[in-house]
C-alpha cells in the first residue's frame, strides 16, 4: 500500500500557532511536525500546502470580533485577522518540517489578494482553478491519501474533501491536526465523513493497513 499512498501536510505553517498570536493561533498547532514526519513515512509522495498572502488582501479586518463573518466576496467569503504573509515569521513552516523544495509537491494558495481558498486543491473557492495536485497524484499513481496539517475544521476539511472528490481514498489523522474550535471540528468531522473521507484518531490505526 505504501507504494499507491501519499501524505499532505496543510498549511502547517507558523501563522496557525501560538507562535504569532496576532494571527490566527490554534492551540497545540507548533507540535504536529514529529507525527507530519512520522506519517510521511508512510507514503512514497509527500505533498504540502502554504497559504501565501498578501497584508493588503481584501478579506483581511483587524476587528476580531468579525472573524469568520461574511465579506460578500464569491472567492473570499470569510473575514480574517491578516496571517501568513509572505515572508513574514507566519509564513513559515513549523520547525522540524522539510522545505518546501524537499517536499515531492507543493502548493501555494491564496497569493492573489482576492483569493482565499481553504482547500489546497484549487486556487478558488468555486473549485475552476487546479493548483495541479490532484492532477500530480493521478499521475503517479497514487489512490490513497494521508491527511494532516491546520487547521482540521477549515483548511485540512476541504483538502481533504476535494481529494476524495477526485476519487482517492482519504484517510485524515486527528492527531496529525488541530482545529480552531470543537464546535467547528464537530461540524467538519461530519461533512468529511458525509463525503466518504475516513478518520482516524492515531497513525497507529493505520501501521497494520501500511505494510
């Protein structure tokens, strides 16, 4: 199996960490690189996901109070505190990942100020516009996917969607993620599981299916 399997870190990125609190930090998020690592080994193709934003996006407002409230934007419907703006501390990947470039693939999502996809499958949240990875995991002949990464209940649920959309087998690692809120992640849990994606508590549920 480990040769039809890929893993995909999303968006475990610094920006989701008590790391930069003035962005969006989700408890527990600066520990998931040693198990990202671990279920790496699991797969031959190991894929990761950025977001990768401008200060100055449309969808950015400083008010908190008005997180994750309608902005009316068909391609950024969400309001959000600024985060992971390249090249800022935000943007970077948790310490003790590879480097984007070590990775097999990787994407880069929400460049354009008018962008702001959750999934890292398209650049938009119509779903028109591939980020190509679906296409690469096709061509090597991957069926299932891995998933883990920030956050469960937003970015790491609509990966995780997508992929099983396209017809891969998605298995997502609660302990490879942290959500936002439990209320949320309860909501997420059950539209992944409505959609066919499969998930388990511990990599160690999967160590029999891998070998």
């Amino acid at each position: 199996m480990k040769h039809s399997t890929a893993t995909f870190d999303v968006d475990a990125q610094k920006g989701f960490t008590p790391l930069c609190p003035q962005e969006l930090p989700v408890t527990g998020g600066e520990t998931l690189a040693p198990i990202l690592n671990a279920m790496a080994e699991l797969g031959r193709f190991r894929v990761g996901s950025k977001d990768a934003h401008s200060a100055t996006a449309s969808w950015v407002n400083p008010d908190r109070s008005q997180m994750a409230s309608a902005t009316g934007l068909a391609e950024a419907p969400l309001h959000w505190p600024s985060h992971c703006v390249v090249g800022t501390e935000g943007f970077e990947l948790l310490e003790g990942l590879p480097h984007p470039q070590a990775y097999d693939f990787f994407v880069w999502k929400g460049v354009e100020s008018d962008l702001h996809p959750f999934g890292a499958c398209f650049h938009d949240v119509s779903e028109r516009r591939t980020t190509g990875v679906i296409e690469v995991l096709q061509s090597q002949g991957i069926e299932r996917v891995l998933v883990g990464g920030l956050a469960f209940d937003f970015c790491v649920k609509d990966t995780a969607i997508q992929l099983a959309k396209a017809g891969f087998e998605v298995i997502v690692v609660r302990e490879a993620c942290k959500a936002i809120s439990q209320p949320t992640a309860a909501a997420a849990t059950q539209a992944m599981s409505a959609a066919g994606v499969r998930i388990v508590e511990t990599l160690e549920q999967l160590v029999p299916a891998a070998h």
